[in-house]
C-alpha cells in the first residue's frame, strides 16, 4: 500500500471561490486525503496517494492551469524529460516522469506520454545516462544482471514495466517499484517497444531521458528563473509548446 504524500502546485487563484472550485475538483479523486491553499501565495497543496499528473487534470478541468512545485520530503523526488532523439521530429519532448520517494525503500512513478504510435511499450532503467544518441549508449537495464542470476529478471529494478498507448497517442501509468531516488539520478530511462537490444536513434517512437533530482515540498519557492528572468508561467508555456505535460 503506498503511504500518503504532499505535493505543492502554483494555480491561478483570485478567491476563495477559486479555492473552493479546484478543491472540490480534487476531492473526486480516489486517494485524496487534504487540499488546502495559500491565497497570497497562489499555492495547493494536496496529501494522499493519488498521481501528481491526476491532480494536474484535476485541476486543469476547473479552467485553471497547474504547475508542480514540490513533491515528498527534501532529497526525496525525481523527473525524466523523454524525448524522441529522431532527425525527422520537430517537436522532440514527448513525455515526462516524475517520481517520489514516499518510504524507505518505495518509490512511487507517474509516467505520461503522448505522439507515439498506438502499441505497447516497455519503461525501462538504464545503467548509464548517457544519451548522447539516443537510447543507443544507455546500457543494459539497471539491476538486470542480479536479477537473472536470482532467476528472476522481471523483478529487476529497471523495470517499470508496459505502457499502452492509445489511438490517439497517449498513455499514463502509476506504479510503485522498491527502489530509492538517490539509485536513480544519473541513470536514464528508455521508453521503446522493445524493452532491450540495439536501439534506433532515429526511431521517432524511442523515447529516452535523464533522471535529475527535483524539488520537494516547499523546496522551490521561486516565482522568477535567474537564469531567463522569466516568470513560472511564462516558462510553463513555452513548456507546453514543447510538447510538455
């Protein structure tokens, strides 16, 4: 059973009517166990147990957008941008993964993908994180080699597991692996219809990404980047017209 945990999203809000309107929204979802908000700050922040990318829809249905701000304790959350490394793409970021820490050895993953076609695919670890060209230079999967020596390949740490993407190119799953952040960061991770062997680095249905540490819970209170002197928002659309989730 996966223990509760806090995520923290910045949404549009004017009001305590806005506040009532994405709370109520929330609540529908199976596994939500607190919403509370921070006018001034325009901030949400939701306990339980139900995928940080649910809550974001959640809220989207309302009307309002929702950026993710923090997840779980310090030092304990992850994401993976997934792009398609392929020449004939023009929009290359197809995907993204997010992960927390919510035990002392479970992780939970909250994948979400779009533009593939139909089919199933494999989420795989990777020993290595170089993507240089693709998924080609990623390494085997993480864990694989005490895993078949235990008899047991499937229950390698590497792997998440099948995706099916639909007609209309999306797919999401959230699932729990017993594993911790910190094994992770460094490590990549391939999303291909083939979950090892040689990959294709133009195959536009490859999709392939670093995983980075990522903030917690009142981690990142920053509403302006240093580096672009952009706001949030600002960056939020340009992330979604990159293709972002």
């Amino acid at each position: 059973m996966i223990p509760p945990f806090e995520t923290t999203f910045a949404v549009p809000l004017s009001c305590e009517s806005c506040v009532k309107d994405v709370s109520t929204s929330l609540y529908k979802l199976p596994g939500i166990q607190n919403v509370s908000a921070d006018l001034p700050n325009q901030l949400i922040s939701v306990n339980g147990t139900a995928a940080p990318s649910a809550i974001v829809a959640a809220i989207q249905d309302t009307g309002r957008d929702a950026i993710l701000r923090g997840s779980g304790k310090s030092e304990s959350a992850a994401v993976c941008i997934l792009e398609t490394h392929s020449s004939s793409v023009t929009d290359q970021v197809r995907g993204l993964i997010r992960m927390v820490q919510v035990a002392s050895n479970m992780t939970i993953i909250d994948l979400s993908i779009r533009g593939l076609s139909p089919g199933t695919y494999h989420a795989t670890v990777r020993e290595t994180g170089d993507i240089s060209r693709g998924a080609e230079k990623t390494g085997g999967i993480w864990d694989m080699l005490r895993a078949k020596e235990e008899g047991k390949p499937e229950s390698a740490r590497g792997v998440f597991g099948t995706v099916e993407v639909n007609k209309s190119g999306i797919a999401s799953v959230f699932l729990d692996k017993s594993i911790q952040i910190w094994e992770m960061i460094g490590r990549s991770i391939v999303v291909s219809r083939q979950q090892d062997g040689k990959f294709d680095k133009e195959d536009p249905d490859t999709l392939v990404g670093v995983i980075a540490r990522s903030a917690g819970v009142w981690d990142n209170d920053k509403t302006v980047c240093s580096c672009s002197g952009k706001t949030v928002w600002e960056e939020r659309t340009e992330q979604v017209g990159k293709g972002m989730l």
